[in-house]
C-alpha cells in the first residue's frame, strides 16, 4: 500500500510550492494518501504554537513521510515562538539534511562554466541549533549572551556514515569508480567540538575498511566556501555540522542559479521530509510565481527515499525537460512563466 | 618621527609575503623602524609556544602597528598550542577586523561580470572564538562536546560603530552620498545571542541619529552568502559577528579572483596589524611564488590606520598598475610572475 504523506506548507510560499508538489505527487502516485498539516508563523498568531501538537502526533501516526514548505521565522525575538522546521527536525529524529545541488552550467567565480554534481550532508540535531541560550549583565551592567554548541560523537558518528553511504554509491555509479568525501570543520579554532567531529568522521571511515573508492579529505568551514566558488567542479561529498552545512547549502544553491531550484531531504531511522532549501519569500507570496522545483523535487527525493525511485526518477526528468525548455519563474534568468505554468508543464512531461 | 612596525612572518609563505610587504614599507617611508617579531606553529615546536610573550611586549612597548603573515595551526589537537593570531587579537584588543574586497571585473554566479566594491567588518574578540570548549562522556560511554559562544552588547556596538563610520565615510565619497550597512545574524534560530548583536547594531545606528546617508538592513548569514555570489554589486559594508565574518571574508574573496589578493587590518584602540586574509599555503611555501599582493595591500591599510593616507594610497595605486599591466603570480589566471617579479614591479612603480 502506498505511503501517507503530510503536507505541511507553513508561511508565504510555502501556499503555493506544496499544492504545485501535491500535483506532482498525485500524478506518479495516483491516489497516493496525503493529509494537510498546520505548522508556521501564521499557525503561531492564531494558535499561540508554531508546530501544534496534533501535526506531529499525525505525522508520528499516520504518516511515513511529509513535505515542509517554508516559514517566516521572526528575526526579533517573540516570546513563545520557536522556528517549527528545527523543532520537527529534532523531534522526528531527522538527523540527515540532504542537499543535492545538480547544475552542468554553474559558473565558477572566474566567470567559467564549468558546472556542479555535488551534495552536502548537514547533520541536523545539534550544533548551535541546540538553541541553549542565556542572556546575563556585564559588570558594567551590559548585557552578554552565551549559547552551547553541541557536538556529539553519536550525531557525528552518524552523519558520517549517511554521507559515506552517499559517497559510495556515487562511486559504483561512475564510470571512473571513485568518489570524495569532504568533511568541513573549524578544528583550527574549535580543536575539542570540530577536532571530534572530524576525528569521528575519520574514525568512521576507518570502520568502514577504508574503502579505496572514497578519497576523503578535510576542509575548513571558511575555505570550503572559497573553493565551492573557486572550483565547484572539484567538490562531490560534503559532510558538515548543522551551522556550517546551513551555509554551505545556501553557498551550494547559489551555484544552482536560482535558491527556488534546490531541493532537500530531512532523513532519520524512521521517517523523511522533503523541503525546499529556499525560505517563505514574503516578498513574492501571493503573486503566483514561486518556483515550484524546489518543491517539486524535494517530493522526488521523499520518494526515492520511501523505495519509490522510477517515480524519483521520473519526477527528475520531467523537471530536466520543462528546465531545458525554457520554461522557468522569473528568479530564474530569462524566466517568465508563473507557478502553475511551471507546475502543469511538469504534470504533461510526467504524463507524456 | 615614523611609528615602529612589527613584522611577523609566522609559518609558509608568511616568510615570502612579509619580507615582500617590508620592501614596498621601506620603499614609501624611508628609514621606518621595523622590529622582526616570532610566532606561529614553527616557534611553537622550536620553543613550545607559538606567541612568545616576548612578542607581545615589544608590540605592546616598542610598536603602534604590526603586519602578520599568517601561520599553520594544526587541525588536530595539539597540547599546549594555540592559534597567536587569534591571541593576538585579543591581546591587543584589536576588535575590528576589516576585510574589503574591491574587483571591477568579480563575476556573478550566472557568469555576469557585474563587480563588488564592499567591505567585511568582522568582530574580532569573541562569537566562538573565545575558544571555551569541554569534552564529556554521555550515558553510552561516548563522547560530547560543548563549545561557548559569547555575544556581548559591548562587542556587538564597538563593531557596529566601526562599521557605521565606514559606512558614512563611503557614503561622504560617493556622488550618490549613500551607502548600505548590511547586519548579519542568524537570529530565527539564535534569538538571544543574534537577537543581541542585531539589536545592538540597530541602536547603535540608532543612537547616531539613523544617518540618512546610510541604509541599513539584516541579513541571515546563510542568505548572505548565497547573496554574495548572486549578487556581489548589492553589497556595500558587512557587518557580523567573528566566525559569520571568517567565512564571509572568504567567500568576498573568492570574488577578488584569488585570496592572494585580499587584505585586512585588525584594528583596536591603540593598534593595528595588517594581515592577509590567505593561509600560510604549505603547498606553495619556499617556491617563490606565493602572492605578495595582499600583504602589501595589507602594509597599506596598516599605512591608512597609521595616520599615512597619502602612502597607503600609493600603495594601492601602484598594486593596481601592476595587476593591470598583468603581473601576477600563477594563483591569478593568467598569472606566471614570481613573488619576486611582483614585488619588484610594486617597487618600479612607488619610484615611477
Ligand atoms: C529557517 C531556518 C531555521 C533553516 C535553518 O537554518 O536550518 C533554514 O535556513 C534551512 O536551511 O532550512
Ligand atoms: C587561522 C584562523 C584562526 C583565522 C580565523 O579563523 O580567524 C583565519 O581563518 C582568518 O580568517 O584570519
């Protein structure tokens, strides 16, 4: 029987990417259960919680996977608040965000085209996303605030072994056999929290038998985003603490051409959800012409991790084809077709 | 009387790039006092520090400035060692580091060549740099690690008010007389140490009259990132706690066309030291190839902070009729210049 499926779309947007991945979900996997869940800031002002008990409960039982759209997390602090995407995440044990960021045309900063078919692997529980915080007064009466940074040998333990897993199966997928996994630290400042990070990422390659078709290697954090952007086409595998992985993602989108083309995957033991990398673009909500890829192909990357992958498959290719015909939202350049445009176009490549 | 530079070349090309940067010195201010100072991780094994106290008395005694070349800190844990430049900056107090990265020709990551003419101002002091970490053991016997991350009102309006007088003095030389203030947190999820920074630059703005010469707006660090690459030419002046700036610094200089050319001063109350924003490059070290460029960019903010416009204007001048005329060390396309041939052209050129 088919999997059930939330659909969280959260704030601005997300309205209009998750009906579009609805579509795209109902046409591979006609009669596929799906069940509407509230979480967001909108949810917050109405409900005084941004992620209802009732939405993890259903997807805790009833459901074996979700798509989160996006939320409008208030920069300024407001009390009772708390982003619902890092609480799903934790609760849910995601401990894996996936992201791909596929693109034969990216630029290197030299202005080159010299294309990108990397992935990042952030580990999603702990780092500074903790959120431990205190705020205290200064002997001048100033205030000071402190947050911990968490950084666990068990959550290092298995993200490393998702981007691993990852790195080897792009390795037997190529001709050439071989694959690289990066893994990205500070041990230069932060020698105890990264120095375990990066030991545990080596420990568990070790553990593994040092498979000969993953090459790995280290990378500073600040130099990683130097050579995403100097040299794109010489990163495969990256594997980073939740904070780091967070901008190496957004580093990584930009390569992609447009943030409204990056896709992710939120992976734990038992439980996926795919979510667009972009945010809730108050800016553009509304107007009809989000870019539905995002969306669209994080619904492929559900699938593919739910044991569906020709409908992964298929959902790719669709998005390839419409993609190489032009057809695109304007945050894409030389774009001009809406979110429906987009999104039906996909539905007729699927259905061609 | 002519101030006393301190020159610490530290590890790698540090010992390529400082004697380069001390010639271009000695060329615009004849006869300046310059005190040759120890540091960095081959003084670490020589004599089981890496900073000397011995050099921080004759900067503290003896010096009004210093250039630092850059050292070679260990990425695994070694016991007793700790990073000098990061001590130096606390030590010294130098709270602001300044990063600006200025090219005509920066591409876009559409492959546009738009340009960028923006600065990092990046805090200096604290964020997770003030290197508080502990390991412990968790219910399974397996290892955890908690790092601090400290934000301070104090640290946080220091940086801004650095950033803000930039901001108006860009805005004084301009013909449009405006300019962007851009502060970077990533408050929607570390709401009361991010909360603090931006709210302490929004008074600090604040507190100034909210010049309206200035614009000033937020940014999360992730999406400033992407926003680097997609769109260099939107960004003017960056303000952002310490580690946020070490990787934005990086990813403005992948836009400079090579880290080799990228500068910056840390600036305190009563001192400054140049450094380049590049590594000590252990790969290149001893070739003669290294890039001299950002040093004695470096040596030219250093002149600037010191009191000497005129010269460090020079300076810069001259860099810039030999990166046009196409020396330039391999690291720049094109490039096929030794550090030699660089410098001696710098050099033609203060004398032409
Ligand atoms: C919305 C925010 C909390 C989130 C994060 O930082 O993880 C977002 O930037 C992302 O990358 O999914
Ligand atoms: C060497 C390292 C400690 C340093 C930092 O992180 O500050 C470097 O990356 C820099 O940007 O100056």
């Amino acid at each position: 029987s088919l999997p059930t499926i939330g659909l969280i779309p959260g704030d601005g947007i997300g309205h209009e990417v998750i009906p579009a991945a609805r579509r795209i979900l109902e046409t591979v996997l006609p009669g596929i259960p799906l069940v509407d869940l509230d979480a967001g800031f909108a949810t917050f002002e109405r409900t005084g919680t941004a992620l209802p008990p009732s939405t993890v409960q259903v997807l805790r039982d009833q459901c074996q996977g979700a798509l989160f759209g996006a939320v409008s997390s208030p920069i300024h602090k407001v009390a009772g608040y708390s982003s619902p995407i890092v609480q799903l995440r934790k609760e849910l044990d995601l401990y894996a965000n996936v992201r791909p960021v596929v693109n034969k045309k990216a630029f290197n900063a030299s202005g080159e085209q010299v294309g990108c078919d990397l992935v990042i692997v952030r580990e999603n529980t702990e780092c500074l996303y903790v959120k431990q915080e205190r705020l205290e007064t200064d002997a001048n009466g100033e205030s000071i605030a402190f947050a911990t940074r968490q950084i666990s040998q068990r959550a290092s333990r298995r993200i490393t072994e998702t981007a691993l897993r990852l790195a080897q199966q792009r390795a037997a997928a190529r001709t050439s056999g071989t694959s690289l996994l990066t893994v990205v630290h500070k041990s230069n400042v932060l020698s105890v929290t990264d120095g375990l990070f990066r030991e545990t990422a080596r420990a568990v390659f070790a553990a593994a038998g040092s498979p000969t078709a993953v090459k790995i290697e280290d990378q500073l954090v600040d130099s990683m985003v130097y050579r995403l952007f100097r040299a794109p086409d010489s990163v495969d595998v990256v594997v980073a603490p939740n904070l780091y992985g967070d901008i190496l993602s957004d580093a990584a989108a930009a390569l992609a051409g447009s943030l409204g083309l990056v896709p992710s995957a939120n992976v734990g033991p038992s439980f996926v959800m795919g979510e667009p990398v972009h945010g809730s673009a108050p800016d553009i909500a509304g107007k009809g012409v989000a870019n539905p890829v995002a969306a669209i192909r994080s619904a492929g990357m559900l699938l593919a991790h739910l044991g569906y992958a020709d409908e992964a498959t298929r959902i790719d290719q669709a998005v390839e084809t419409v993609m190489a015909r032009g057809i695109a939202t304007p945050d894409v350049p030389g774009g001009k077709a809406s979110t429906n445009d987009v999104t039906s176009a996909v539905v007729a490549a699927l259905q061609a």
